[in-house]
C-alpha cells in the first residue's frame, strides 16, 4: 500500500497526519476485557514522548484559550488532563469513580453494557464562571463522558469542549453529547 493510501483510510479533528501518527501507535487487543471488545490499547501512545507531546499540542492549539480548567477522567484521562492542564497554565480537576472523593461531591450513574457506573466530581471544583475542557483516552458509547459533562455542569462549570486521542465513531458517543464541541484526533 502507498503512503497517500494508508493516509487516506485516517481521519481526525486536526488533521490527517496527526490522525495517522496515533493509529500507527494504537494496539487492538481482541475479546479484552470480556469476549466480543476489541480493547483499544493507547499505552503505546502515551509512551513514545514525540507522539504524546504531538497529541497534547493537538488538543490545545484545537481549544486555543477557549478553556480555564481541565477535567480528567479516571483512569488514562488523568494522564492527558495533567498535561493539558500543565502545557496552558490551567488547573486540572479529577472525575473519579464513586467513593474516591475525600469532600462533598456531585455523582453521576451511567449504563455499562452489563450494569450501572458511577462518577464523581468535588462539589466546590469550579469557580462561578469557568470554561472547562474535559479529557479522556477513548471516546466509545459516549456513556462515561455524557456523564462527566453533566457533573462539569451541576458543579458549576461552563463546558467549553470534550477532546480525546480516540473516538469509535460507529457508536454515536459524539451525537450524544452535542451540542456541546467534541474533538478527536482519530475517528475510527
Ligand atoms: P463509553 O462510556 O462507552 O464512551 O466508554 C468510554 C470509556 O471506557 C473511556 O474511559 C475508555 O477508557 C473506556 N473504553 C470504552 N471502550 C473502549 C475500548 N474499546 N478501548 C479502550 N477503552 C475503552
């Protein structure tokens, strides 16, 4: 396969090559963690320090200054949140799963393909008025940032966008959660 065929089956928010970089590092592993997933596995992405500092300059030039705070989600969103947060000057605040937060927090339940999920966020995490980006690695059913998003929003927070490394856009997780901006760097 040439070059220009292998870039043309990739795509992405900030552009083909940016959305080329992160598929050639991202490792599909197969009926994990249960039969019938395939487990989009980014640790490859993370760890190559040219491909991440690529993918943190991608999701901020996308917002720009359009942001005050940066929400992580537990677990991997902490990773990029941090170093979001670290490369604008912004504050990080962590959504986590339930009965983490040490102070009063607003939680939120989501549907898991078997059960029900719950995240939480400190009651007192924004100041009146604060744009806040929120992160994470994997975009799926858009379950898990739907929820987030509507933590951000009862705590006070203006959300300013959604962006993560990789969204499988075949299960609609954006559509769920417009109007609000979503931000992928590669769509598959
Ligand atoms: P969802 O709520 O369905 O959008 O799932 C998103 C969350 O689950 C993210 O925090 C991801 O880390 C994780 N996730 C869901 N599906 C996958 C997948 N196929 N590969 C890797 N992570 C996934």
């Amino acid at each position: 396969m040439t070059e220009g065929a292998t870039e043309t089956a990739v795509r992405g928010d900030s552009g083909v090559a940016t959305a080329a970089l992160v598929a050639s590092r991202v490792v599909d592993v197969p009926d994990f963690p249960k039969p019938g997933v395939v487990f989009k596995d980014l640790s490859p992405v993370f760890a190559d320090g040219a491909v991440f500092h690529r993918v943190i300059d991608a999701m901020v030039d996308h917002y720009g200054d359009g942001f005050d705070v940066v929400v992580g989600i537990e677990a991997r969103g902490f990773v990029l949140a941090a170093a979001v947060a670290y490369a604008t000057g912004a504050g990080v605040v962590p959504v986590r799963k339930a009965g983490k937060l040490p102070r009063a927090a607003y939680a939120a339940s989501y549907e898991l393909e078997y059960g029900t999920a719950e995240l939480e966020v400190h009651r007192d995490a924004f100041g009146p008025g604060q744009r806040v980006l929120v992160v994470d690695d994997v975009l799926a059913t858009g379950g898990t940032a739907e929820a987030s998003l509507a933590l951000v929003e009862r705590a006070g927070g203006t959300v300013a966008g959604f962006t993560v490394v990789l969204e499988l856009g075949f299960l609609g997780g954006r559509t769920r959660l417009a109007p609000r901006p979503v931000h992928a760097l590669l769509s598959v």
